[in-house]
C-alpha cells in the first residue's frame, strides 16, 4: 500500500494504484490525490455528465470535463448544475 499526502482530503491516505489519467494530470493525481478522494472525483464526474447530458467521447466534453477535474481535486472545487437536486 502506498500512501500520500491528499490535497483534496487534506490528510494522509491510501494512494492510487495507477495512474487514473494520462499525461502531467494524471500523473499529479497519482502523486497527490488518495483512492478516497479520487472516488469522490469519479462520483461527482458521473453527476456532472448526467445533469448535463454530457457525451464523454465528444472533445467538448471531454475538456469540460477535464477543467472541472482540475477544479475538484486542485482547485476550489467543481460547483454542481443548477438544476441539481440530491437524492
């Protein structure tokens, strides 16, 4: 088990077991995001792309996508859609 310094967590934790992303994205969150905080990434991706109607294969998408991740995980947060109702 390897273990790193969660920037989204702020506390030590249970590191990634590979890279999640390609390229220096992937590769910082490799080293500075924990399994953790990348499950909370994941869980509010699915959210962003259902209250959106995103197509994730679309290049417009995927930016989007892309800039809300560095938001949520290094950033000061990804804010959710308007419409946006939790369960």
């Amino acid at each position: 088990m390897r273990t790193v310094h969660c920037l989204l967590l702020k506390k030590d934790a249970e590191g990634l077991d590979y890279q999640p992303y390609p390229g220096e994205l992937g590769r910082r969150v490799y080293d500075n995001i924990s399994k953790e905080g990348w499950q909370q990434w994941v869980a509010h991706q699915t959210m962003l792309i259902n209250e959106n109607r995103l197509t994730p294969i679309e290049p417009k998408a995927r930016a989007f996508l892309v800039a809300e991740m560095e938001k949520f995980l290094f950033g000061k947060g990804s804010e959710k859609p308007k419409e946006f109702v939790p369960k």
